[in-house]
C-alpha cells in the first residue's frame, strides 16, 4: 500500500488524481491533501478519504474546515501549513499539482523528503529547473512527470541508452485559436480562451495552451527533467492529441507514446511506475482517428514559444522572469484587464527589461520571480 500526498487535491490534476487512487483502493492510500479555498470540495475528500492531515492556504477558509472535519483529520494553515504536512507526514510518493509557482516552495519540501514526486506543476521547474534537480540527485528523490508530453517522453526513453538520444519532440494541441488568423486573436475573450478543443483543465494551464506559453514552459521543463539542450527539443502541432511525444534516437528511429487525451492514464503511470494498471479510460481505437496531422507552430501568431526558448538560451533566472511575467499577464487577461495579444507582448517586454542573475541559488529566483510579476504589472 503506498501513502499518498496530493498538493493541489482540488484541482484538475487532483481530482483526476483522486479517481485513480479510488480505482484502486488495495494499492494506494491518501494520507495528506493541500487546497487554496475551495472547502466544498475539501469537505467531500475527506469524507470519501479520511487523510491524516489537509492543509488549506487561505486564511479565512482554515476555521470552517476545521469544524468539517470533525477532528477526525488534522487541518493546517496557510503555506507553512502546507510546508508543515509535508515534513510531518510519512508518505511514498507526493503529487505536485498546485497551480503555478505557489508550489516553488512545497515542491522543493517534497523533494527534501527523498521520496517520488509525481510532478504535475510545471511552472516551479520552469523557475527553478537546476535547484530542483540538483536537490533531488542529492535526496535520492525521484521526479516523474505526470504531463502527458514528459510522460511520453520518458515512457519512450524507459530502457533505453540515453546518450544515444537525438532529440525529443514534444507535440502541442495548438489549442482553440490553431487556425484562428492574427487580426481575429485581438478579439479572444477569457470565455473563448477557456474553450480547450481537447483537454479539460485549471483556468491558468488553459489560458497558456491557448497562446503556446504552455508548450514553452513544457520545452523547459523538459530541458530539466530529461536533462536535454534546448536545440534537441522540437516542437510540433499535432492537433488530434493522439501521439502525446516522441524521442528520435541516433539511429533515426523514433519512439512516439500515444493514447487517449486522458490525464488518469499519465497520472495512473507516475503513481504506479514500473508497474501498468488497468485502464481508468477507454482504449485507442486508431481506426475511429481519421487521420494524425503535425505541423511547425506558428510563432507569429503565437510568439510565447519563441519567448521561452529565448529565456532558456539567456539562462540564469530569465525563465523564473518568463513565468511570473507570463503569470501576471494571465491574471490580467482573465480579470478584464489586458487582451489576448498583450499577454506575449508583455511577457517579451519583461524578459527584455529584467536583470540576469544566476540561478543556483533560491535567494535570486524568488527575487526574479518579483521583478518579472512587477514589471508586468508597471507596464500594466
Ligand atoms: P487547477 O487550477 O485546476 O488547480 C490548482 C490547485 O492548486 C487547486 O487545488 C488549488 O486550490 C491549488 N492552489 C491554487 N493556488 C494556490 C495557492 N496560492 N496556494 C496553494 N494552493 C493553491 O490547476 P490544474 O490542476 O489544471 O493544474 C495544476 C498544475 O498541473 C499546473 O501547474 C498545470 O500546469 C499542471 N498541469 C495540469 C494539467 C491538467 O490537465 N490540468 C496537465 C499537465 C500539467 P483551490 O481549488 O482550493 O483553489
């Protein structure tokens, strides 16, 4: 039986999460969950779950949680809360699913620990790729991804000799907007940036697969995770969603993971791994998929992927700039406050305007982390 954390049990990933461990109640327990304030749903994990502890973020919420929970499981506050359970509770594998770089401090708590790491949030390896890796090699942590891109990747790398490999190529959706011409994007609302053609996410990841920043942040996550330079990581347009990435090697033959848009089967992957479990969704059938397309992305129109490549080659803490710029660009976008095509013009203005520093040290990526929402914000 192995004990599990979910952070960011709430959210898409953690329900999704939570099915699969439902599914398969003789091999995994929940032992711990952390939200931000959605209590309604926190009340009914754990009435479903009995976890030992659930540690909410938001102040106010803390107290009508704890008389749901009937002292039947501890509840903690706030994000020492959070930092909190995960030092006290035993657990074999912690799922990082909180949205955005609130998990920074959480995921680098966890890896302390030594344990696996399921992880779902990309963007504290997006600030923090060489931090997280260098922590984890010295934890004996081990990081596997649930993104159905790095899944992918590192199911088709599973046995193989990776230094005969030549270049990953991660596929993208292409999101709502993939044949949606320049001058229409001006007028994207949230309403219509929040309609993903494929999968059904949190309102941030959404908005990001919409400009392709998502598929910028997943260059660098794999960057980190798989140890890759940027220059052997492409990226193609694959709208069906069917071949979720794939690995060439030296020898040019190319290994692609495909199967149902269905996060449960990544998640169910990073929980059980090396072993399969049964499916939680219904098989591929390649007869119903008329046809698999790819295609180059369209940087013009969508010129965050070119962004983050940009910050990749600057290094340092320029993507911990990128990621809280594109963060806080989202956030106006979604309150009414920018258009849709300012988020990469905002994002490309910050990551112009912001110091380099080096990014071996924690001191330095939270302070880029401000500069990047701050700039933003200015210009705002
Ligand atoms: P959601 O917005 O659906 O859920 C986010 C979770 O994080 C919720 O539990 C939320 O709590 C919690 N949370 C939000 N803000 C804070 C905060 N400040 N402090 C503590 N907890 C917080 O996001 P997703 O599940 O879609 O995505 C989670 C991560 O996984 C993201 O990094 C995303 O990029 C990545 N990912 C998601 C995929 C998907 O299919 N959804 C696919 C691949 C990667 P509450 O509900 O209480 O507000």
């Amino acid at each position: 039986m192995k004990k599990i954390i979910i952070l960011g049990a709430t959210g898409s990933i953690g329900r999704n999460c939570l099915e699969v461990i439902r599914a398969n109640p003789r091999r995994f327990k929940l032992v711990g969950i952390s939200a931000n304030r959605n209590i309604g749903r926190c009340e009914k994990i754990l009435g479903q779950f009995r976890p030992k502890i659930a540690a909410i973020s938001h102040p106010a919420s803390f107290m009508r949680l704890k008389k749901a929970a009937h002292g039947r499981t501890s509840i903690l506050a706030g994000e020492e809360g959070i930092l909190e359970m995960i030092e006290s509770l035993e657990a074999d594998t912690i799922v990082s699913a909180i949205a955005g770089s609130a998990g920074l401090l959480p995921t680098l708590a966890s890896i302390k620990k030594g344990v696996r790491i399921a992880i779902a949030n990309k963007e504290p390896m997006v600030m923090a790729g060489r931090l997280i890796t260098a922590a984890a090699k010295k934890s004996g942590a081990s990081l596997l991804p649930i993104d159905s891109e790095h899944s992918a990747v590192f199911q088709c790398l599973n046995g193989e000799p990776e230094k005969r490999l030549k270049k990953i190529i991660l596929t993208a959706s292409g999101g709502p907007f993939l044949n949606t011409a320049y001058k229409k994007l001006e007028k994207v609302t949230p309403a219509m940036a929040l309609k993903h053609p494929r999968w059904k996410m949190g309102a941030k990841i959404t908005i990001d697969s919409a400009t392709l920043m998502n598929k910028g942040l997943e260059v660098i996550e794999a960057r980190w995770l798989f140890g890759v330079p940027p220059e052997k990581i492409q990226v193609l347009v694959h709208p069906q969603s069917i071949v979720h990435s794939m690995v060439e090697f030296e020898d040019t033959s190319v290994m692609a993971q495909m199967g149902m848009p269905d996060m449960k089967v990544p998640i169910a992957y990073a929980l059980s791994y090396p072993d399969r479990l049964p499916a939680p969704c219904g098989s591929l059938d390649l007869l119903k998929e008329k046809k698999l397309e790819f295609f180059p992305p369209d940087t013009k129109r969508f010129p965050c992927l070119s962004l983050a490549y940009e910050a990749l080659a600057k290094g340092g803490t320029m993507p911990a700039v990128l990621n809280a710029a594109n963060e806080a660009a989202v956030e106006a976008f979604l309150e009414g406050r920018a258009g849709f095509l300012d988020i990469p013009k905002l994002v490309e203005q910050a990551i112009s305007k912001a110091s380099l520093r080096s990014d071996n040290k924690l001191e330095n990526i939270i302070k880029a982390h401000k500069e990047g929402g701050e700039l933003v914000r200015t210009l705002l």
